[in-house]
C-alpha cells in the first residue's frame, strides 16, 4: 500500500481541495513513525494506510482519512 494508491482510490468522489488535509496527515504519520516495524517486519505507516484505503472504499470525507493515518501517532 503506497501514498498513491490511496489518493487514487480518494480522487475519485473527493474534491482536489480536500487531498492535501490527506498528503499531510500521511506525512506527519510517515514521520512519527519513521523507523518503526509492525511484527511482521511491515513498515509501520502501513497499518495506518491501509485502514485509510478501506475508509477510502467506502467514501469517507478527508477528515475522516486523516484520522486514520493519525489514529497510532504517540
């Protein structure tokens, strides 16, 4: 799962004004968790990715996406 990807699947239902709330908050999370591995050697920031992408699928607004790439940030 990349940063791309998830703008793709939000480009699709959200206005281009709404993206860069989603750049951010995946580039403040990317940098809290710089460094941190998920048990099964995954980069951390891919949990956070993918539960975005998911809500992403279902059309959340861009405030929504943002909080779940921040949702484990310390």
């Amino acid at each position: 799962m990349s940063l791309a990807e998830l703008l793709e699947k939000a480009k699709e239902y959200l206005p281009p004004e709404k993206l860069p709330l989603v750049e951010d908050a995946y580039a403040f999370a990317a940098k809290a968790h710089e460094g941190q591995v998920r048990k099964s050697g995954d980069a951390y920031i891919e949990h956070p990715l993918q539960v975005a992408f998911i809500l992403a699928e279902q059309h959340f607004d861009a405030s929504t996406l943002a909080a779940a790439l921040l949702h484990d940030v310390p």
